[in-house]
C-alpha cells in the first residue's frame, strides 16, 4: 500500500487530517477516525472492509513536482 499522504493532527481532542502534499484538510467522525488512526501512524490496514470505502471518498492528494527553483529563475 502506499504511503498515507495525511497527518493527523488533534486539537482539543479533535482529530484533524492535513494532506502532506495540498491545502487540503478534513475532520473524521469518531468512526473514520478508528480506521485512519492506525494508517496515520504508520501501521498497515487492519482489513476492516469499510477502509476502501472511506479512502476513496477522500480527496485524491497528487505528489508535488517540485523542479526547483532554477526552473523559474533566470540568472
């Protein structure tokens, strides 16, 4: 499996998933969050069969192509 692009985050025992590539953002409910914890902590997929579902309802996050910065300056 690939690598979970998100980082859980808590803030006042609130769970927050940051993508680690887009702006994007979202906060579980108390069940997707028993089924993302483990992913976000690195763990493989405890085969729960309601993670494929939820994982497809994520936004689809798309690894940066960072060239650097010579490709946008002239020198």
């Amino acid at each position: 499996m690939p690598t979970f692009p998100w980082t859980r985050l808590l803030h006042d025992r609130t769970p927050i998933y940051l993508s680690t590539e887009e702006p994007h953002w979202f906060v579980p409910t108390s069940a997707a969050d028993a089924l993302l914890a483990p992913l976000a902590a690195g763990f493989s997929p405890n085969g729960d069969s309601r993670l494929p579902g939820l994982l497809a309802r994520l936004p689809k996050v798309r690894p940066l192509d960072y060239a650097g910065r010579s490709a946008h300056l002239d020198l």
